[in-house]
C-alpha cells in the first residue's frame, strides 16, 4: 500500500485556509446534495467539494480498480465501503494526484472543473452511509472511572470485567442522524430520588457525549471472527460523533440490561469520513494496559490515534459558542482493533457501513470530561458560562458542537463539526 497522498509537503492548486481541516493529506468522503440535484459522493478539499461522481462520469478514474462502476453516484457509501483497503488506497492516490498543484488534468479544464466543485456552503451534507449496525462502546478508563465512581463506589469505580473487556452494547442504528438535524428532548420515565414510584415527562438531565466513531468497510461471514491483526483492513474511517444521553432515564432503566430508551432517541454524527489512510501518521502509542488481555485481543503496533478534540456550547442568549472541553483520543483504554476483534469473537458478522462509537472520550484533567455529567459532576459542580448562565445538563435552546483535527507539521487533518440544536419536547 502506498501512502503517496499522505505527503506534507503536497499542495493542490485549489486554495487551502491555514489551519483548514480539508487540505489534500486529509481527502475525507461524503455523501452531499447540491440543490435540486441528486445525492452524490463528494470529497472535501479546501473550502470546496470534488463531486466524484461528475469526475468518474468525465472518465478520470479510467485504469482504476472502480473504472468500470460509478460508486460516486450513489446517496450512501456502503459501496464503494466494501471495495476494501486496496482499491481505498488507488483511489485517494489518483484524487490525490488530480489536485496536486502541479496536475493540470482537472485544474486547466474548465467546464469538467465548474460542474465537479462546488462551495461547501452550496452543499447539503447527507448521513455517509446507510447504517446496518451501530455498536457503541466504553472505551474510556477516565470515563468508565468517573461514571463508577459518580453512581457506585469511589473505591471500586470499575467494574472487574472493565479491565479485560471492551464493554459495549448495541445501540439504534435508525435514529443516527447528521451534524445540523436539531433533535426533541425525549419523554420518558424517570424516578426523582425522593419519590416512590417513577413519573413521565420530558427528560430533565439531557447529556451530550463526545466519541469517535469507525465506519467498517468490507465484513465477514456470519461464524467467522476479524482479528486484531486483520481488523485494520475492515475499517475505513472514522467521524465524530455526539452520542445524547437522557441521564434521568437511563438511571431508572438501564439495570439489568443496559441502556435503552435513553439512548436511543438520536445520535449525531459528523459528515466526512476521515479515512484510516489519512489518519496513519498521526497513529501513537496508547495506555498500556494491565493486567495483560487475552490472547484474542494482543496487537501489534501502535493504535491510538492523536487526535485533537474538544465540545462547544451555544445558547438562546449565547449565539457565540465557547468551549466546554478539550481532550485527546490518544488517551482510549481500548482501541479499534481490540473492539472490532471483541465484536466479532463469537462469530457476528460485520457489514460495511456499520458504525462503533469508542464511548465518551474523558481525558484526565477536570476540563478534559467528555459529558455534562462528569463536567458538573453530576449536577453538584453547575458549569460558569461567559455570560453569568449555568449549565448542569443541556436546556432547549442549547447547541453542542463537537470539533475535531490531527495536527501535522503545516497542515492538519480535521473532522470538521457535529452540530446539533435541542429543540423542547414534543407535546
Ligand atoms: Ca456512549
């Protein structure tokens, strides 16, 4: 596998903003509507997008693995998900090369390049995949270890399988929607510590949690399992993605089997799928981790991912967003090949487009937590805001914004945003 489109030094002769998340190491798909057109799969470079499917139909992917197939013009990226590692590779090559600055395929022709690109501002951006599945995790120990210890025991906040397993359960795939769809505050049942029996209405304590998610690529025959060794060449990016929580519910609900309807009301998720390839440099060493796991979830290398990332709050009478945490990926107890190999150990079977979420990602540090919950601590540490406002959980009006980006030397590699607005219960 060549990774030529890596290179820091390239540059594309379409004009990159310093500090942009789309220069052309990153390359990152999506699926996008211009309007009243037809969706298409685009990648971002600059403040643009390059349709790929109008490129594929003017032949510039003549002599690829995909020539034959136009997996651009398509509303998902399940497709072009399965064509695997290797056709991934040629094709972010051969894009990478038409908008290198020194390539005057796309740049000296005029008419092919006013129909491909168009403004990212022009563009609707579309869920990326259609998601058969969604797994979400609890890969963080920091996480795990402040939830614990917030609603167990401080002297034993993890549970003893925490440490050997990378716990998760399965979430609704239908109700995954994309960075800009605003979302109700859910209803529910909720049972307030002092009363006797639980009551119904709007949840009261609505949470955000920042994660990272990865969609698979090619899957495996129900009975088989993907190894850590193998998982790497199943995984095609990855997105930010917003994981709400409706605390009150969840709390009342969740014993014996987990999390439901808490959950499963929206999960957001960013719309460009930063690939692996784009995202090789910046791979680093993770926690190391003890006591030593099974044989069936040991790997080699390096696969924690340095990657920069942080959550925003907007109000009603705060339009201008500032910034509730900052923290890093890197810091994940549990990393994608150990849960993909988990996923897969008792022989389920994966299917491209499917998405796993790493849990809510907490660093270390107070203002590195990755939810309102740990950030006031339970509701007993009210956030300040700027403008005098408190926050314990999230109110109607409210906007989080997640960011994210991996920095290189000169350029980055960023995920863009997750956005989304509370909008009040519906009657
Ligand atoms: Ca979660």
């Amino acid at each position: 596998m060549t990774l030529s489109a890596n290179d820091p030094a390239l540059k594309s002769w379409i004009p990159v903003p310093p500090n942009c998340d789309f220069p052309i190491q990153n390359l990152p798909y999506g699926v996008f509507r211009r309007r009243r057109g037809d969706a298409a799969i685009g990648v971002a470079i600059g403040e643009m997008v390059f349709d790929l499917s109008v490129a594929h139909r003017a032949g510039l992917f003549a002599g690829t693995a995909i020539a034959g197939e136009n997996v651009f013009a398509r509303d998902a990226l399940n497709d072009f998900m399965a064509k695997g590692r290797s056709v991934w590779a040629e094709v972010r090559n051969r894009i990478s090369a038409l908008l290198r600055e020194d390539h005057g395929e796309l740049r000296d022709n005029g008419e092919l390049r006013a129909q491909a690109l168009l403004p990212q501002a022009e563009a609707e951006m579309m869920l990326p995949a259609r998601i058969g599945n969604y797994t979400d995790f609890y890969s963080s120990k920091e996480h795990a270890t402040n939830v614990g210890a917030m609603f167990r025991d401080p002297e034993n906040a993890l549970l003893p399988n925490w440490v050997h397993i990378p716990v998760g359960y399965h979430g609704r795939a239908s109700s995954i929607i994309v960075s800009g769809v605003d979302i109700h505050r859910p209803k529910g049942q909720t049972k307030p510590d002092d009363a006797a029996a639980p009551v119904f209405g709007p949840s009261r304590l609505l949470d955000f949690e920042l994660e990272v998610g990865f969609f698979t690529g090619p899957g495996n025959d129900l009975g088989t399992c993907i190894s850590t060794a193998q998982a790497a060449e199943h995984i095609f990016g990855m997105v930010l993605v917003n994981d709400w929580s409706a605390r009150d519910i969840q709390k009342w609900e969740y014993v014996p089997l987990g999390p439901f309807l808490g959950k499963s009301f929206a999960t957001s998720i960013s719309p460009w799928v930063v690939t692996l390839d784009a995202l090789e440099p910046f791979r680093t060493s993770g926690p190391s981790q003890d006591p030593p796991v099974l044989p069936y979830l040991q790997f080699d290398g390096e696969w924690a991912y340095d990657l920069n990332l942080e959550v925003l709050l907007a109000t009603e009478t705060m339009p201008e967003p500032v910034r509730l945490t900052r923290t890093n990926f890197r810091h994940m107890y549990w990393n994608i090949l150990q849960q993909l190999a988990h996923q897969t150990i008792n022989g389920t079977n994966v299917q491209p487009g499917d998405l796993y979420a790493s849990g809510t990602v907490s660093g270390a540090a107070e203002d590195s937590r990755g939810s309102m919950l740990e950030l006031s601590w339970k509701g007993t540490k009210p956030i300040k805001l700027p403008n005098g406002q408190e926050r314990k959980f999230l109110q109607d009006g409210d906007s989080v914004i997640m960011r994210g980006y991996c920095q290189g030397e000169g350029y980055r590699v960023g995920f863009g945003e997750v956005r989304a607005r509370i909008l009040q219960a519906i009657d």
